[in-house]
C-alpha cells in the first residue's frame, strides 16, 4: 500500500500571530513552523504501518514555498521515504486540494492521509475537496486506523462518542489523535532525512474559490479580577450581575 | 437564488446549534431578498419539523432512509447537493458539528463552490459576498470574500442570535437516489455516553486538570456541572492519563469550546488548552499556583485550593 501523507507546515501553538503588509499577510518574524499537529498525527500512523509491514512507501507532501523545506525534511526525518513540494503558496483549501489529488492519481497512491485540519486556518475541507476530486470516499475525523488487506477499520470521533467504520482503499482519511502518538525524529532519522529525495513540482492552476482579503486580531483582554476563596459568594454574585452568565 | 439550511436532529429533537444556522440563513435570505428552506437530517418528527416555521424557514425537506438516520456522510452529502438543486440555492448554511465538518466540503466540491468555515458573523453582501472567520484557534480572524456562485458557510457557535420571524412552513419528502460508491463506507456501530451535555454546544462548561490529582476526585467536577447545567471537559493530559474520556479533551488537538462560562479547575493553563477555550465569553480560573498561565486568560480567578474552593463554589450557586 503506497500512503501520500500530506502535511502542512504551520505556526507552532506558543507563537504570537501578528501580521504585516497592511494586516494582508503574517508576520514570520519571531515565529517557529512545524509539521501541523494533527498532520503529524497522520504522518505517525503511516510510519508505524510501514514498520509494521503494511504500507509499502510513504510520500511526505506540503503545498509551499521553499521556505517550507525544513518542515518536509523533518517529516522525512520522522519516517517518509521522500517527499513532494508543490512549488506554490498554498492561496485556499481549493487549490491545496487540486494539488493533492494531481499527485495522488500520478503517484499511484492507495491512501492519503491528512491531518483532520490545519491549525492556521482551521478549514478543514482539504481532504474532503481531494475525495471528491479523485472520485474516492474519506473518512474524518479518525481517532483509531487498523488495516486488513485493502479494507481499513477505523473510529471517528461523533458528538459525545465514536463510531466504528469499515471502508476499502482507495480513501483520503483526516486524522486526529489517538489515532497514534507523535513521533520524535532519531538521530539516524535526522541523518537520512539529508539524502532523502525532495521533488519540487509545479502546480496545477485552479479557479480561486476564496480570496482571503485581510486579518485582524481580536480585542485585548482587560485582564483578571481575583476573588478570595474565602469569598465564593463573591464570584457568584459577579458572574450573575456583572457578567450575566449564569 | 435561494439559501439552503442543513439542520440537525438527534434524539426526536433538532440541535440548538441548526437553530442558530437556521436563523442566520433567515437573515442572510432576508438580506438578499432569497426564499430559505432546510434540509433535515436525523431523527425528527413533522411535528418537530415545523418548529422550523417560527425562526422563517419557508420549507423544510426530510429524508427517508437508514443511511440519513445514522449520518451517514457520503449519503447525506449526496442529499444535501440534491437539495441545493432543487431550490436553486446559492448559499448553503451548516453549524459547525461532526456531521457538517464532513458534510459541507463533499457537497462543496460536488457543486464546485466556495466554502468557508467558524464564520463569526452575518455576511456582507453589498459587493460580492464577503464574511468574517475565526483563524489561528480563534488567536485571529480573517474577512474573505467567496468568489464562487454557490458559498457554503460552516457557522460557528454565538455566531448570530436567536430570532423569531415565524412564517407558515412546508414540509416534504427529498428523494434522494444513492450509488453503492455513495454507500461503501459502512458503519458497523457506535458508542456514546449517555445522557450528556454536549461539549461544542454547551453555554457552560466545567473542566478539570491535573490539579485534581486523580480520576477519583472528579465528583468535585460533575457536582458543580449539574448544578450549573454545563457539560465536563477536560485538560489533554488528564486524557492522555485516561482519567477522562477522549471526548472531553478540550484544547488544540480537542475540542474547541465556545460556552458563555468556561470554569478551568486545577488546570495550568497550557497554551494548547488556551486555544481550544480562547472563544468563551467568560472564563474562570481556580489554582492553587498565582503564577498559572490560566490567570493571564481568565476574567476571574480564585488563587486557593480547588478541593476547598469548588465545594463552596457549587453550594453558593445551588443557594440561586
């Protein structure tokens, strides 16, 4: 089973988000990227399948910019046997989509996996778009993945609960945890990750569905207002009067 | 032009959250001058139904089938693209939820649209179509403007108020055909806590940390929850330690809340746990540590011992 892991290369949680260019793009200064957390979750799962004979190569996949190759190259440091970079910024969902499904159908893979969404943008639909593109089914968000022949069984996650489902390849799955845990990169990782091969491909145009015009952030919080714990009543009073929310 | 609604029925009842979809699809059809229908998916009666009527839905279509009752994504999305059809729609309305998050991008792709998703507010329509989204786990927001005929908007919670604009309502069958691809991801069961408060859709929320020290002290959790109505939730570690149940992780790589109240206990305050409670309207902090991140997010906080504290707390509020 050949998997297509596709990963987003994405601000890391603790780093403050402003933005620049008259609030039209985001600021890079001061910020970490990193393999999306829920893409890293897909990436993990994968590895473990090929350690586990199942899967027989993993293609790691980012739409960007050169900039983002020190993210791919930790994702092959993870376990990847290579990767693809499509040369371009990643301008909506749609676009990311049509990427993927390009090099799903041309590389001949059999699952393609993704983390449930992204954390910058939180859409999503990329994998969902690439279902519908190459004519396959998806499944998300999968907490549990387990593989029998060319049928996987799979959790995901429904309101206050899981449901258990039965699909055959080919599929696009969106993962989330505990489909399996994140995996540190070994010092060997570290070293082939160097040699492994990164091809960069042109991408393929597509309509532009959604124009992101500008950003904002939101209103500065105005800060704690303590209570003494031997004062509860206090904190009830304020959250009836004051704050009106109970 | 017409704006299409997906509504959500669990248990015989619709969910709160489609009543909100249903009102902001009221207002954007009233804004365009557009009819607005619904399509229902799930367990409802006529009866319930017609509900619909009171918040201006002007149709209401149901579906028949076992694959509609269970969620099943494929087929629902099927039916929703049909629907779209069949009312001319060019603006397609889904809360957010675990069936919507799989649904509305199926549909989006089929009928080749523009989807946006945690829009936060009512959409400008003077030129073009544009609205405002909640970005970076609600660190930020983006305005975007869709350019394709058909936009799909996945509405986040507080996104609009409940309105009534009651109007006589119809309600009908949508036949939908489905293929077996349609049907090849087979459900083969399900496992839910019974009885609860659901996370994403409670307006309050009580939520523990390790501060509690083990999964044996969380009647002090559940007790202040009933009394306040709220559903439970949790920081990522105590699920990792299996203390909670995944369900109740909220934070980065769980559940994001939008509640009016959101009360952390024994919580730190982990930046990862701040981005799944970043949209509550009121947080509270109890912890026994004054240097807990938590305090740098909460609009109140009590510094002392939660084992003291929130026993107090919950007889003070049941005293209201």
């Amino acid at each position: 089973m050949k998997i297509l892991v596709c990963i987003t290369s994405v601000p890391d949680t603790t780093s403050k988000i402003s933005f620049a260019n008259n609030n039209t793009q985001l600021d890079p200064n001061g910020v970490t990227f990193i393999i999306g957390p829920y893409d890293d979750y897909a990436l993990a799962r994968a590895v473990e399948l090929k350690e586990a004979g199942q899967a027989t190569h993993i293609t790691a996949l980012n739409v960007g910019l050169a900039d983002t190759e020190p993210v791919i190259r930790k994702a092959l440091a993870i376990g990847a046997d290579d990767a693809i970079r499509v040369n371009a910024a990643p301008v909506d969902s749609w676009f990311v989509a049509a990427q993927i499904a390009e090099a799903a159908k041309s590389g001949n893979y059999d699952l393609v996996m993704m983390g449930r969404e992204s954390i910058d943008y939180n859409s999503g639909v990329v994998h969902s778009f690439v279902a519908e593109m190459l004519g396959w089914q998806v499944v998300t968000p999968v907490m549990k993945l387990e593989v029998e022949g060319s049928t996987l069984s799979m959790s995901r996650e429904i309101e206050g609960g899981k449901e258990f489902v039965k699909a055959n390849l080919p599929l696009v799955v969106g993962c989330q945890e505990p489909i399996a845990e994140w995996k540190i990169p070994s010092m060997r990782g570290i070293m082939s990750a160097r040699t492994k091969q990164l091809q960069v491909l042109e991408p393929t145009a597509t309509d532009l569905k959604v124009n992101t015009l500008s950003f904002e952030l939101p209103p500065a919080k105005s800060g704690c207002k303590y209570v003494d714990s031997a004062n509860v009543e206090q904190l009830v009073s304020m959250l009836k009067s004051e704050a009106k929310v109970i | 032009m017409s704006v299409l609604v997906l509504i959500e029925a669990t248990e015989g009842s619709i969910k709160k959250s489609s009543i909100e979809a249903a009102c902001y699809a009221k207002a954007v059809a009233t804004q365009t001058n557009a009819p607005v229908s619904a399509l229902v998916v799930g367990d409802a009666s006529e009866t319930e139904i017609q509900t619909l009527g009171k918040f201006g839905i002007e149709k209401a279509y149901f579906l028949e089938g076992e694959s509609f009752k269970r969620f099943a994504i494929g087929p629902v999305s099927v039916a929703l693209a049909k629907a779209a059809k069949s009312t001319s729609a060019n603006v397609i309305i889904g809360a957010k939820s675990n069936l919507s998050d799989a649904v509305l991008p199926r549909t989006t792709a089929a009928l080749q649209a523009s989807m946006t998703t945690n829009v936060v507010s009512l959409p400008s329509t003077s030129g073009g179509f544009e609205v405002k989204r909640s970005i970076f786990t609600g660190k930020a927001f983006a305005t975007v403007k869709l350019e394709a005929d058909i936009k799909v908007l996945s509405v986040k919670k507080n996104a609009i108020d409940l309105t009534e604009s009651p109007v006589s309502i119809q309600v009908e069958k949508l036949e939908v055909s489905l293929s077996d691809a349609d049907n090849s991801v087979k459900v083969t069961g399900q496992e839910k806590a019974n009885a609860e408060i659901s996370l994403p859709e409670a307006d309050i929320v009580v939520s523990g940390g390790r501060g509690l020290k083990g999964p044996e002290n969380w009647g002090l959790v559940t007790d202040l929850a009933k009394t306040l109505h709220a559903a439970t939730g949790c920081s990522k570690p105590v699920s990792d330690l299996d203390w909670r149940p995944h369900h109740e992780h909220v934070g980065q790589t769980g559940i994001k809340v939008s509640p009016n109240l959101y009360i952390a206990i024994g919580i730190s305050g982990a930046i990862q746990h701040i981005a799944g409670i970043n949209s509550s309207k009121v947080i509270v902090a109890i912890n026994k540590d004054p240097e807990a991140p938590i305090f740098k997010v909460a609009d109140y906080g009590i510094v002392g011992d939660a084992f003291e504290v929130v026993p107090k707390l919950t007889e003070a509020l049941s005293k209201i």
